[in-house]
C-alpha cells in the first residue's frame, strides 16, 4: 500500500503530463501482481468495491476521539478522508507491517456487509497515514487523482513499448487485476486474446471548436452531421451475443429489449439512442426528456415501450460482420453502415444524415438554426479519419449550440470542498415569478462551478459580507429587488420538472459571468425559463 | 504570588511588570528577552535585549550592529536575577540558539516556551523540560490531525525524487533560518554529498551554521550571473519559499518544487501553493508531542499563545488541566 499511496500523493500534485506518466510506469514496473493490476483499476475507474460510507469512517474515528477535536480538525482540513487518515492513532501494538494493496482489494471483496466495520478499522490500524488516506479514498470511492483512464493506457503502452491503440482494443476485454495484461507488457506472454464476444470497444470522442480554430482547417476537408440530444451507444451483435452499451461502456441492453431484438445483422455500430419516430417512420423524434423516461431502469415496462420507443441514429461502424473496420476512413465505413441500415428493421434504425455546406459561415448558421429541437449542434469529421479510442483532437470536433443564459439572483451559499473548501463555492440562484405574496424569488437551480478563481473571491466576500440567515452549513444571502447580487447563468438544456418548487430543472447549469452591472430587479423572470421549455417541445 | 500578576499580556506582548521586561515583544520595548532569531520573535529597536549568544548573534546578521541599545548574554542553565524575579533559559530544540525562559518570584515559576520541537534535530540542542507551575506553550500545529512523520524518511523521498527525475532541478523551499540547514544537515545524513546549492537570503545564516560547527557540507551559490550559468538539472537548490514563484526560478532545468514545512501535511496546503514535492519538516511539536510535552511537564495550568489555541485548550479540559488562551497576536503561526 505504501508504494500506491505514494504514487497518489505524486500524480495528485504533478502537473505534467510526461511527469505523470513516468510515475505511473516507474510504478508498474516496480509493484508485482496483482497489486499493480489493481492499482490500474482504480485509476482507471475500473475498480468494483462495496462502497463504504462517508459516515461509516466518521463514526470509527468517533470511537477513538472527542467529537469537539474531530471537528476542529475537520473543518480545518477540509476533506474527512483526509482528516480521519491524519488524526487516526493505531493502538501501541497495533502491527506495522505494510499490507500490499493487492491483498486490501481481494480482502475488501471478499468481506459481507457486516463484517465492513471491523474489517475498515483493522486496515486503518495497520497503515500509515498516507496508506490510510489512499484506502479511504479508494473505498469512498472518491479517488480524484488528476489521471485519465486514457493517460493510465498511455503509461502502459510506454511500460511495454506498445502503441496505445493496442491497449485501448484490448482494453474492454480485460479485467482487474490484469494479469495477462501485464504479463504481455513486462514481454513474458503473449497478446491477450480476448475469448468474450461482443466486449465493448471505446469509442471515438469528439473536441469542442476552439475560438478560431476552423480557419485553419479547410471544409471541403470535413463532413458535417447533426449532434443529437440523445444518448451516444455502441451496438453489438458479434458470436451470437447482442448487447447494447452506454459511451463509457455500461452494459445497457436490459433497458432496450426491443433494440437488441431488432439487432439481427452482425456487426458493432456506434449512434445516439433516440425515442419516438425514426426518420423512416412518420412519428416524430422525442426529445430528451421523453428518452429520460426509459434512462437508468434495469427493466422497461410495456406501457414505456409504446409510449417512448428507442431507436438507433447510426453514426458510424466499427466491426462490419465480424471485421474490424476501424481502420477504414470515415467515409467507407459510413458506406458499410448505410447498407447495414438498410436491411435493418426501420422503425429501430436510421442512418444520421450528412449535413451539406461549403463554408464555415454556411455551417455556422445551420449549427444555430437546426431543423429539430433535439438538435444541439454539429459535429466535423474529417473524411479520412479512421475510428479512434477515446477524445484525440484533430479528427473529429463538435460545434454546439450556444447554450442558453439567463440572469438570476444568488440566494444561498455553501461552502465548497477540496481545493475551495475555505471558500462559499455552491450557489443556489432563483428568478422572479409572482406568488401568494406577490412578486417573490424561486429558486431554480444550484452552480459550483463556472467562475474564475478572481470571481469566486468575489462572490465568497459578498456571501460572508450579506448574510441575513443561517442554516447549518448554508447561508441565506441577501435577495432583494434593489440590494443582491446578479450572476448569468448558462446551461446545456431545460426541463420541466415536478421535484423542484419552480417547476423547471436546467442541465449544466454553471455560472457564465457576473452581473455586478445589474441590480437583482433586472434579472430574469420564471416566465422565460418557461418559454424556453416551450420552445424545445 | 498569582502566577496572572507576575506575567500577562500587554498589547506589546507577554509582560513581566515585577521585573518590567517583555518576552518576544512585537514592538520596541525598554527591556526584551528574546527566546529565539525567527524575525516574528526576534525584532529590532528594543533598548536592552536579553538572548542566548547564538540568538544574539543571528540577531546582528539579520539586522545589523545597532538591533539594539545594549545587548547581554544569557547562558543556559544560570540564573539571573532582575528586581527579584529570577530568570533561566533552556533549551527549546527550535532552531540553533532558541531558548525556552523560566520566571520565578515568590514561589512561582512559569515557563515560556517560545516555539520547540521534541524531535531530535542534527542543528541545535533538545528540549528540556522544566517543570513549572504554568507551562506556556504555543500551538502552532495543534490539531489531531497533525503527526509529523520521520524526516529522515522525507528526505528519502526527496533524494528518490532525484533518482526519478535526474534532468530537472530540484527547488527545495525551507525558511532562511533553521529549517534550510536543517534540511541540509539530514541530506548529509543520509549521505547525499554533492554541493548543495542556496539562493543568496541563505548564504549568511549557512556560514554562521558552519563557523558554530555544524557540518552542512558543500554549498555552492545558487545564483550565477554570466553566459554559463548552470542549470542545475539534477541538483538540489534549497532557498526561501517565496523565491520560487519569482523569475528567479525560471532559470533552472525544468524545476520541481519541493517545500520543507509541517504545513505539508495537509494536501490542499501542498496544491494551493503548487508544490509539487511536499516533505513535511517541522520546527515545530505536532499533536503527540505537545499533549506529551504538557503530561511530561505536568504543569498546574496551561495557558497557550499561538496557533490552534481551542484544539489544545479542549484537550488539557478533557484532561483535568486547567488552561486557557492567551490571544497573543502578532506571531506568525503559519509562517514554518
């Protein structure tokens, strides 16, 4: 655990890239099996533990310590992982051997939900504070490190001298702790071979259109596409196992049982999961609050299925029958998935049409006019790109509408965590709409982030300026019509909604810019937020 | 005699009107005593100050000859007399020269502490404890939270950091006085012996270290003007921590940033000041040793001066001892 735990405290603080990197593969060269496989997991996001609770950890240091010191120190460190790894005192003759974290995985996962106390407490007895931070993070399952899952393959294609395309294609097929993996990487085996048919294979990430980036690039170069406001899936049918997949590889086939009944051609696809019509049908396309009904269930009821049908806008093909095509430049591999489309069952399967144009200012003025609201703006795919894992930049881009903005009024405030935990950081804003007492402040949603760290100074001097009222950890700021303050607040996407007072639910909401130019009976008023909802319906 | 009459604070700091002389005094005073040189204790303009020789000492480096009216040499261990309050200093494992000061008139004796450390330290003598009947005590790393680890094992971490990352420089932040020879001194220890280089703040307090005998090895400057000025890969460079966010940084091969202090410990201290490399040195008692140091003194009340004062208030409470805070302002306590 100490070698981990010391890589954690190094890649948390390193900010370069090839430093990171070169700690990683120091680190994989140097810790054995299965530890190392392990510790690839959890830095990958790979990694299944019972989670243990934040209040679990709390309490166990409880049982050693005064609540009053716990909480001088808590609200000093800012992050109870933190403090319970720094405060814990193992008992004189606790033993003080290190424990490999291969064995703390392997113990964690074969422990019952009972035994969990005992067995978190005996571990925090035998680490050192370092080895007890890392373990609390690990089964909080907030290990934040600053490592991508992309950056973790790159150290390992470096570790064995291999191309990271090799390690993202195989990377699906593999599970913790990685031994084959390895073995392969230190050059003492052979290439894994992946038995399991229709594993997920990454997909192919787009980067947003920096400020004046298109100049450089030259149209007749690109192909445009809608981006649709669904979910991005891959579609497998491979060996005579079908499965459908979210972007970051979920296994999501129970919730679309009629799309995977519908998969009767061999191949693996990628598109945006939809509902209502298709293209070829003539019902129209739901927008994302209807695909928000059939989301996140492991079944789907008959009355779902009539009443919000997926289907599948296909963008592109990776496997076409059983042949890895992802060599192949966009554009023959678009050919394979329009004769796949085709043949396939129309009402679960479209093909996402080409958009034509021939200038920047052309597409540009599509990408902020779309002919459907599910519509959130376009992407670029260079004709002769291959299907690549993961986001690289160059290829493909996205373009997306500009989001919307509204202003609103800061009304509560609550201290941040981590590296603002000094800081009033959450805010939760409301607009103006007319109630029982006349016109009041409603509040429609909640931002951390958005602001520079300039702007958060001024935001947090204003919170501790204007308080009017407490409640435990948030502070009531002042609201009124001519004495407030007014931030824009810009957001992905609105929705109706019956868990908020408003009756409104913005996507991303974050806070663009502040307003110190306005007075807060300047700022928007419900009604808006309304009449956006309106607009996309 | 109550031991409130015979020492408490005024607005320039812990007086003793019996003798009328103030212990670290934040601003010009007529009779000083001085527990040790960091410059948030150790100011200039006093008319008489009091201080062990090496304080003296570091003293005139810092701020030249005329730091004050007259000066006097308190040796540890005797006694000295003023207006019959009988006066002592000991040895406080701070840095080179700190002391801790025993007061005692009429049957009652407090001891100030000054800052201190339990653990031993290659520069400067141990800790003594001295029993007393009022024990003050900062409270600079006062919470739980804090256990400093084995700086022996931290300073591995850094030379396994060189081993690591041969082409780039190593900046290793640590303040001018104590702590920067201290981190020297332990990187000799563990048998590191290239030059080690210094920016120019250090230079002084470095060649005072050596002339008192403490062996710190080569040092080289780390500032060189001209056409072939090195740059550093694969060398140490210890100088203070504001140097590093400065230009000056910026000529060296690819420079990590380390920063020698107990603040280290806690990891968003580390990030908000982009450190890179935190070892986690401290000058100062952590949490055991402070609550070990007030069991081993086992003094009848406990008043404590800076830091986390409420921590440490709350545990001599849970512990039957009676101790309150002193609210001393003008100390810097996150200055290590």
């Amino acid at each position: 655990m100490k070698a981990f735990a010391e890589l954690l405290n190094r890649l948390v603080l390193t900010p370069q890239r090839n430093a990171k990197i070169r700690l990683l593969v120091d680190y994989f060269r140097t810790t054995p099996d299965p530890s190392r496989g392990y510790a690839l997991a959890a830095i990958a996001g790979t990694l299944s533990l019972t989670a243990v609770k934040p209040a679990l950890i709390r309490d166990l240091l409880l049982e050693r310590m005064d609540e009053v010191l716990f909480q001088y120190s808590y609200d000093y460190v800012g992050d109870l992982a933190e403090t319970v790894s720094l405060a814990w005192e193992p008992p004189a003759d606790a033993a003080r051997a290190d424990i490999p974290l291969g064995e703390i995985i392997e113990r964690l996962q074969r422990t019952g939900r009972t035994e969990v106390r005992s067995l978190v407490r005996d571990t925090l007895d035998r680490l050192d504070s370092s080895g007890r931070f890392a373990f609390l993070k690990l089964v909080t399952g907030g290990l934040r490190i600053g490592v991508s899952a992309r950056l973790a393959k790159q150290a390992l294609a470096d570790m064995g001298g291999k191309d990271v395309g090799e390690i993202e294609r195989l990377w699906h097929g593999l599970a913790p702790p990685y031994l084959p993996l390895f073995l392969w990487l230190s050059g003492d085996g052979e290439m894994p071979v992946l038995k399991t048919p229709a594993v997920f294979h990454s997909v192919m990430l787009a980067t947003p259109v920096a400020e004046r980036e298109l100049e450089g690039l030259d149209p007749a170069d690109f192909a445009a596409e809608w981006k649709w406001d669904g979910i991005r899936v891959q579609l497998a049918n491979s060996g005579g196992v079908r499965r459908l997949y979210s972007r970051s590889g979920d296994d999501i086939s129970g919730a679309f049982p009629e799309i995977l009944d519908a998969a009767d051609f061999t191949g693996v696809i990628d598109g945006e999961l939809l509902v209502g019509g298709t293209a070829r049908s003539n019902r129209a396309t739901g927008s994302f609050a209807d695909l928000q009904q059939r989301l996140n269930r492991k079944t789907v009821s008959r009355r779902l299925l009539a009443e919000f049908p997926a289907f599948i806008r296909g963008y592109d093909t990776l496997f076409s029958g059983e042949q890895d095509i992802r060599p192949e430049p966009f554009l023959v591999r678009r050919e394979a998935l329009s004769a796949l489309i085709d043949s396939a069952s129309p009402q679960h399967f479209d093909l996402s049409p080409l958009v034509s144009f021939s200038s920047w200012e052309e597409l540009d003025r599509l990408r902020s006019s779309p002919p459907e609201p599910v519509i959130e703006g376009v992407m670029l795919k260079r004709l002769d790109s291959p299907y690549l894992a993961g986001r690289v930049k160059g290829p493909w881009f996205k373009w997306k509408r500009e989001p919307f903005n509204i202003d609103a009024v800061l009304m509560y405030a609550q201290r941040g965590h981590g590296k603002r935990s000094s800081y009033y950081s959450d805010f939760t804003f409301g607009v103006w709409t007319e109630g029982e007492d006349g016109t009041a402040l409603v509040p429609v949603g909640k931002a951390y982030f958005g602001f520079t760290d300039a702007e958060l100074a001024i935001l947090d001097r204003f919170v501790r300026d204007n308080t009017v009222e407490r409640f435990g950890p948030v502070r009531a700021v002042r609201a009124e019509p001519d004495a407030g303050f007014v931030v824009e607040v810009a957001f992905e996407g609105i929705n109706r909604s019956t868990r908020h007072r408003s009756g409104v639910a913005m996507r991303f909401p974050r806070i663009s810019r502040l307003r110190p130019d306005k007075l807060p009976r300047d700022a928007d008023r419900l009604e808006t937020l309304q009449a956006m909802i309106a607009a996309r319906a | 005699m109550k031991p409130e009459t015979l020492l408490y604070p005024a607005p320039k700091g812990l007086y003793c009107e019996k003798g009328n002389f103030y212990i670290d005094p934040v601003q010009p005073v007529e009779r000083a005593l001085i527990t040790h040189g960091h410059s948030d204790h150790a100011r200039a303009g006093h008319g008489h100050v009091l201080a062990t020789r090496e304080t003296l000492d570091i003293m005139r480096l810092r701020y030249g000859d005329g730091f004050c009216g007259a000066s006097e040499i308190a040796r540890l261990g005797e006694t000295i007399v003023i207006d019959g309050v009988r006066l002592c200093f000991h040895p406080a494992g701070h840095v080179l020269g700190s002391a801790q000061v025993s007061i005692e008139a009429n049957g009652t004796r407090i001891v100030v502490s000054g800052d201190y450390k339990r653990r031993p330290d290659p520069t400067c003598l141990s800790f003594e404890p001295v029993p007393c009947d009022v024990f003050i005590t900062e409270a600079t790393f006062g919470l739980p939270v804090f256990h400093h680890p084995d700086d022996r094992a931290e300073v591995l971490r850094l030379l396994q950091s060189l081993g690591q990352f041969p082409e780039r420089a190593h900046l290793v932040g640590a303040y001018a006085l104590g702590k920067a020879q201290r981190v020297i001194a332990l990187l000799r220890r563990q048998g590191y012996h290239a030059p080690i280089h210094i920016h120019g703040a250090l230079a002084k307090l470095c060649e005072y270290y050596q002339r008192e005998g403490i062996d710190l090895g080569e040092i080289r400057h780390a500032t060189v003007e001209g056409e072939n000025r090195p740059d550093l890969a694969g060398a140490i460079i210890v100088g203070p921590p504001s140097a590093f966010s400065d230009r000056w940084a910026r000529r060296f091969a690819e420079p990590l940033a380390a920063f020698a202090s107990g603040w280290m410990l806690i990891r968003q201290r580390a990030k908000q000041r982009g450190v890179e490399l935190p070892l986690v040195i401290s000058d100062h008692c952590d949490w055991a040793e402070l609550t070990q140091t007030i069991r081993d003194i086992a003094p009848g009340e406990v008043w404590v001066t800076h830091g986390r004062e409420e921590a440490l208030v709350r545990w001599c409470q849970l512990e039957g001892i009676p101790a309150r805070p002193l609210h001393l302002v003008g100390y810097d306590d996150e200055g290590e």
